[in-house]
C-alpha cells in the first residue's frame, strides 16, 4: 500500500528537442542550460521554480513569434 503523504517526483521537462538559442535556452524545453544540468541534483522547490521561469519563457517566445509573424504585421495596417 502505497504512502498518500508522499508527492511524486517533478517530472523532468526535456522533450528531447535539444538545441540551446544564442542564451544558452533550450528551444525544446525552455529551461537555461545550467538550468538543466542542475535539475537532477535541485530539490523539489528548485524544479518547480525552474518549471516556472521556463513556461514564462515560452510563453514570452511564443508572443515574440506572433508579433513579429507577417499576418500579425499586416493586420496592424488595414
């Protein structure tokens, strides 16, 4: 019988699309490059944190992708 009281282990986020952009941010995972070496020695509180920055990151990505797509660009001037 298994113990309620213990959380399950934080999931690691690769997504195995491993390629770091110019600041060292994984395009997979989003996570920073000391980010995911460390992730298998950070506690609990660490990887949720890192979780955090790297879905903020993403998000952040994903908006710089829309703003600067040409259908985005071109609504802006009609």
């Amino acid at each position: 019988m298994m113990n309620k009281d213990v959380a399950m282990p934080t999931a690691n986020p690769c997504v195995r699309q491993c390629c770091l952009d110019d600041q060292d941010i994984c395009l997979g995972c989003a996570r920073s490059l000391q980010e995911i070496l460390s992730w298998h020695s950070d506690d609990e509180e660490q990887k949720l944190h890192t979780l955090e920055k790297a879905q903020q990151r993403q998000f952040a990505r994903k908006n710089q992708i829309i703003s600067a797509s040409p259908t985005s660009q071109s609504s802006i001037l009609n």
